[in-house]
C-alpha cells in the first residue's frame, strides 16, 4: 500500500469512529434515557396529531380505523412506557405545573406527565401511532413529544408537520426496554432547567399539527 493510500485509509476509519462517537454521545437525550439511539436523528414522515380520538375521526386525515388502533396505543403505551420522575418538582420543571400525576410501578412511586394526545405518522408500510407529551422546559425548546422521545416539528419547505420514523416506530430494545426513572441531576446534566440546546418552536395550529 502507498503513503497516500495508508493516509486516506486512516483517515476513513478516524472518520468512522468520530461518528460512531456522536451517536453515543446523544444516547441520553430522548425520554427513557436508556439506550444508545437519538430518536430526533433519522427519516422524517408526515405526521398527524391529535388531543382526543373523536378529533381525529373528525379531521378525516387518516381512516377512523387507524385513528382507533393509534389512540389504544397511545393509552397502552402512556401506561406502561410515559417518562418517569422521582419528584413531582421535576417532572413539572419539565411539562409544566399541575401536568404531572403519581403512578406506582412495582411498588415503586414515581410521578408521570400527563398525556397531551397522540400522533399519527405516514409511513411506506402504513400507519404507526405514539403518545404525545407537551414539554415547556428549554431542553427541547418546548413542544410536542412521542413517548419514545422524538419532537413533533414542522417541515417549513412543504408547511407538512413531520417527525421522525424511529419516533414512532423504534427498535424493539427500545420499545422493550423499561423508563428509566429520571432525577433533578440526571436531567440537569442533560442541559435540562434551561441549561441546555433549544430548538425553535413548531407553531403548531391549536397545539397540534396536520
């Protein structure tokens, strides 16, 4: 192998290993904070959100038979996978005062937000629906997000709410994997509490997008 080739080679791979490192570093960002994945990085689908099951039978955006498996999913997965908190005070640093209620999870008391509603993404194989959670930290800017972690945003070249695939649909060790129970620290030392990125707002029309 020649000098140049040796260079380009190592220069490939120290490539390849910086990304493998980006990806790790934004493990913790989404709302279980459990494993290694950045829920907000990945393909972008068209979404729909919605506050009640009847608004979405309504919109007539998507079939009422999806608007009903989306809503049962989201009320399945706000009881079993919604963001856990070990102080009420901290939960409602993150969605806000009076949005957060006590649940008991194997006899341990933690506190949860409230379920703002659910939303519906587009996708080549379908429809996939996910709980939705009203964040008003700065971590995130405020906003919209799906009980696996990723942001409702809008997608200002086509005026389409989107959000991302493995949002909705994650991997199965994701969707397996317990909530981890979140701290004052754990989420400061996220850049929660105003610590942290901030991205713009959606503006979404009446809360949601469509």
């Amino acid at each position: 192998m020649t000098t140049r080739k040796r260079s380009a080679s190592l220069k490939l791979t120290t490539m390849l290993a910086g990304a493998a490192s980006l990806t790790l570093a934004g493990c913790d960002d989404h709302n279980g904070g459990q494993a290694s994945w950045d829920p907000n990085q990945g393909e972008k689908v068209q979404a729909f959100s919605y506050k009640t099951l009847q608004e979405c039978k309504d919109a007539g955006e998507v079939p009422v038979q999806q608007c009903e498996a989306s809503y049962a999913a989201a009320q399945k997965e706000d009881q079993e996978k919604a963001p856990r908190y070990e102080a009420r005070s901290t939960c409602e640093d993150v969605y806000g005062p009076g949005n957060c209620v006590p649940r008991s999870y194997g006899g341990h008391d933690v506190f949860t937000p409230l379920l703002a509603g659910f939303v519906i993404g587009r996708m080549m194989d379908g429809y996939h629906g996910a709980g939705l959670y009203r964040r008003y930290d700065d971590y995130g800017g405020g906003g919209y997000y799906s009980t696996w972690g990723g942001r409702l945003d809008r997608d200002y070249s086509t005026g389409r709410t989107v959000i991302t695939r493995e949002s909705i649909d994650p991997p199965d060790a994701i969707r397996s994997a317990p909530p981890k129970v979140q701290t004052r620290t754990s989420v400061v030392s996220r850049g929660g509490f105003g610590g942290g990125r901030s991205y713009s707002s959606g503006g979404f029309k009446g809360g949601f997008g469509g």
